[in-house]
C-alpha cells in the first residue's frame, strides 16, 4: 500500500563523506551497493539517503538562507514528506527499490556540512536505506513511499 506518492526533485552525488554532494541529473543505483561514484555507496545498512524540500524549508527558517540539493549530504531529495516512514518501509523510485534501514544518525559535529551551515538535520530527519533492486533514477522520476 502506498503511503504517499510524489517525485524526485534532485540527485546528489560526491566522491567523499561528510561534504555537500554535487547535483546531477541521472544516476545509476546499483543492488545492495548504493549510486555508482557517491561515497556512501557499500555492502552496509545506509546507502542512499533521502530528505524532503520540507526539512529544507524547514532548515531555511533556522538558518536563515536557501539551502542547495545536496547541501546536507542527501542523496536524493523528494516533494513526498518523509516524516511518515518507519524502519522497514520502501520507496520506490524510478526503477528502484530502496528499503528504509534508519531515520537519523548521529551527527559529527567537525564535518564540513555542520560547519558551513551549523546544524545538519540528517541527524533527525535523514532517511538511510539499501537498495533492493538497482537501475537507472532520474530527476522528475516518480516516487512512492509503501508500507511494509
């Protein structure tokens, strides 16, 4: 069952953990490994992370300017508000498949993220996930969000 459907508004990649990604507009995903070239890609538990424009609105109000796709260290950025996932939910995007594994993780706070925009809200409103099934995602790619 479908929770929410919406789209992916941005694809972010970068070669090292910790800094803002660059935004590109297609990637490949590859099963139980993550995007092809983004650091975070690996055999583990948070492969390709997610957040909304909400929390990047939300972000704005606190730190009082715009915050680029990718500024945060998403992977992927979505119109679907993603406060209504649990552990164990799957979005599917593109030709994608992607399991939720974690909402929030710890923050560091000597990361180049923190440090430019003072606070990073991936600690709270990040979603990490592993990917069940790979294929090719692209920007404008429809998104949905399923209940387990």
């Amino acid at each position: 069952m479908a929770l929410s459907e919406g789209k992916v508004i941005a694809i972010s990649i970068s070669k090292e953990k910790g800094t803002p990604k660059e935004n590109v507009t297609e990637v490949k995903v590859i099963e139980n490994f993550g995007i092809e070239g983004d650091a975070h890609a690996g055999p583990w538990h948070r492969q390709v992370s997610f957040l909304d424009i909400f929390t990047l609105e939300w972000m704005k109000e606190i730190v009082g300017r715009t915050l680029a796709y990718g500024e945060l260290a998403e992977n992927i950025t979505t119109d679907v508000d993603l406060s209504i996932v649990k552990v164990g939910d799957y979005i599917e995007a593109g030709e994608c498949l992607f399991e939720i594994t974690q909402i929030g993780k710890k923050c560091h706070h000597g990361c180049a993220i923190f440090q430019r925009v003072g606070k990073c809200e991936m600690r709270n409103r990040g979603i990490f996930t592993k990917v069940l099934k790979g294929g090719v995602l692209r920007v404008g790619d429809k998104l949905k969000v399923i209940v387990k």
